[in-house]
C-alpha cells in the first residue's frame, strides 16, 4: 500500500460498527497489540490485512481511502 495513514480510519469504522478493539482484533485473527499500533498509526497493515478489515467492517478499500 501507499504510505496512507489508516490508523484513524479504522479506528472511526470500528467504533462506528460498535467494536471494541479487543472484539475486533480477534474477529480479525490478529493481536490486540496489533490492532493498536495499527489504529496509533505506528503501523501500517499490509494489503491483505487492509483488506480483511475492510470486508470485517463491511466496507469498500474506496471507503476506507475516502474517510
């Protein structure tokens, strides 16, 4: 992926799906500890997590850009 920031996205599409970082990170398979350095934006998620949470979150990659 581009050197977008997708931290703050997530974050924003979690919360308003009603996750808590816990629930979704295990939704996704992933550590919490990931998740958080992900949504602190001191981790960018590779293509296919990106991917994964997007279709968790049931939303589009073009959704999650445009945010």
């Amino acid at each position: 992926m581009e050197t977008e920031q997708w931290g703050r996205r997530v974050r924003a599409f979690r919360k308003l799906k009603g996750y808590t970082q816990a629930t979704f990170a295990k939704e996704l398979g992933i550590s919490l500890t990931l998740l958080g350095e992900i949504e602190r934006e001191n981790r960018n998620p590779d293509a296919d997590l990106l991917i994964m949470i997007c279709d968790k979150l049931g939303v589009s990659l073009q959704e999650m850009k445009e945010l």
